[in-house]
C-alpha cells in the first residue's frame, strides 16, 4: 500500500509535468522555470508525505512518530513556500500595473492558501481521542494550518471581489466572499474548538469524557458540516465572475460552478472524496495559477480587458 501511495505521487508529478509542457504560454527561461513550478507544486506535499512514509522506520513507540514526521513536513513547506514565493515574484510582472497590484496579490494569497491547507492535510492524525493524545503536535500543527490557509484563500478572494467588483461585476463575487466569510467563521469555530477541548479531553490522564463533551463535538460537527458547502458554493460563485468578466476562459469558469455544485451536492450526499477540507482548496489554487498566467509575456490579447484567449 506504501508503494501504491508513492507511486500514485509520482504519476501525478509526471501528468501535471506534462500539462505544463503541452499548455505553457511563457516565453522566458525564467518564467517559464516559475511557471513550471506552480504547476507542480500541488503534488510536492503529497510527495514528501510519501517520501516520509517510505523512509520512515519503525518506531519505539506510538508517540515518537509525530515530532518525526513533523521534523520533514516543517522544513519542507517552508522551501516550498520560499519556492512559490520565488516563482510568484518572477511571474508577477504585467503591462497593466492596477491588475498586477491587486490580483497578482489575491493570486499569490490563493496559491499560499492552499498549500498551506494541504501540508496540514498530510500530518493530521484523525479525529480519535488516543491518536490526537499520541500526536498532539501533529494535532496542532494540523488544525494551525487549516485554520491559517482558511484565512488567506479568505484574504485573497476578498482583494479578488474588489478587484471583480471595479471591473464590472456587482453579484457574483459579493455572494462569494459572504459565502466564503460565513464558511470561514464556522470553520474557525471548529478549529478552536480543536485546538482546545479536543486536545484537553485527549490528554486527560484520567481517561474520563465530560457528560458535555459529545454535545459540544457535535454542534463543532456542525460548523464543518455548514463550511464545507458554503466554501464550494463561494468557489463556483468566483469562478462565474471571472468567467464573465474574462480574467479567466469561459471553460474554466463553467469549470468553476461545475466543480462547486458537484461537491457541493456531493458533500451533502456524504460521498467521501468531497469530505476533506483539503479539496476546497484544489479551485483557488487553479484560480491563483490562472490569475498569473493573465501576467504571460508576451501578453496575448488586450491586457486590460482580460481576453480569454490569453489563458486558455
């Protein structure tokens, strides 16, 4: 099963390597070199967690599994946060200067977002008590970060629903950010509650559940259970006003409410593959590598409309 997982990484590496060969549009070493970069860096967390798991030896015991895996996990999303960091600002460059200061910024808060999101995915230990107990820093680290890359995707389609709303839309990416705010409340709702009781009532000594405990753990239940759909609903929402307004191809703003509708109903219809949060993030990210690619050079097509044609 190792090796299945290694080797699934791998393929994904080997696709999205190819997709950049056959749709790349910069013209640079340079930036073709950070091009390449954002398009393989969503498989890169997923790789170093097979890495880990290939490499790790057998431990002791239970507990000093954690501050092991973390030892990797921590030095590599910050290369690879340094790496985008790198790519973003060799990509960021564009004819038209309001574009460039605002939704290059939004652009780089939504690639940050989700990568932050899914370095937390691969180090969360579960939801049950004694494996939160025998992996509490991964607990931590976990819940941190989905409660941090929560904030930035917040943060960049909020400058992005300025940005939309200056260029013409009035609607659909004002309901987006509501949505994405409310689901974002809840979600930190869930995650205080996290990183909090979760963790108290994991470590007691005692082994004792408070009567209250399940209650609260389930209305927390609940706070996940409204994000969820209200992230992909605010998603599909952007996705739409991109599309119309032409800062993104009309395929990839169908793309967008197809993909927010299908998880949504798909979350709600409890199908496992829409339940982890680190999916919601997959549409950011792509709307982030988007948003640089309308910074191509040269640019194809009128840069301040946002020709469609440029970003096929």
């Amino acid at each position: 099963m190792i090796w299945v997982q290694f080797s699934a990484t791998l393929l994904l590496g080997v696709v999205l390597l190819v997709a950049w060969g056959r749709y790349s549009i910069e013209t640079t070493r340079r930036r073709r070199a950070a091009e390449l970069y954002l398009w393989i860096a969503p498989d890169i967390p997923f790789l170093i967690a097979a890495l880990q798991t290939v490499i790790a030896r057998p431990s002791t015991s239970a507990a000093s599994s954690a501050p092991e895996k973390l030892s990797i996990v921590a030095p590599a999303i910050a290369l690879d946060i340094l790496l985008l960091a790198v790519a973003w600002f060799s990509l960021r460059s564009s004819r038209d200067i309001s574009f460039r200061d605002t939704c290059t910024t939004a652009a780089g808060l939504l690639i940050l977002g989700a990568t932050v999101v899914w370095f937390a995915a691969v180090v969360w230990p579960g939801v049950e008590s004694v494996q939160i107990a025998r992996h509490s820093a991964e607990h931590v680290f976990a819940s941190t970060g989905f409660l941090l890359g929560a904030l930035l995707t917040l943060a960049g389609f909020t400058i992005l629903n300025s940005s939309l709303e200056d260029a013409g839309d009035r609607i659909l990416s004002r309901l987006g950010v509501l949505s994405l705010f409310f689901g974002t409340v809840c979600w930190a709702l869930h995650l205080a509650f996290r990183l909090t009781v979760v963790i108290s009532v994991a470590q007691n000594d005692r082994g004792v559940v408070p009567e209250w405990y399940p209650p609260m753990r389930m209305w927390t239940g609940v706070m996940y259970g409204l994000y969820m759909p209200l992230a992909y609903l605010g998603i599909a929402a952007f996705g739409a006003a991109l599309g119309n307004i032409g800062w993104i191809g009309k395929g990839w703003g169908r793309a967008f409410v197809i993909f927010g509708l299908i998880a949504t109903a798909g979350f709600l219809a409890r199908i496992g593959i829409f339940d982890p949060p680190l999916v919601v993030n997959v549409m950011p990210y792509i709307a982030g590598v988007l948003l640089m690619r309308r910074n191509a050079s040269p640019i194809i097509g009128d840069s301040v409309t946002g020709n469609p044609e440029a970003i096929r």
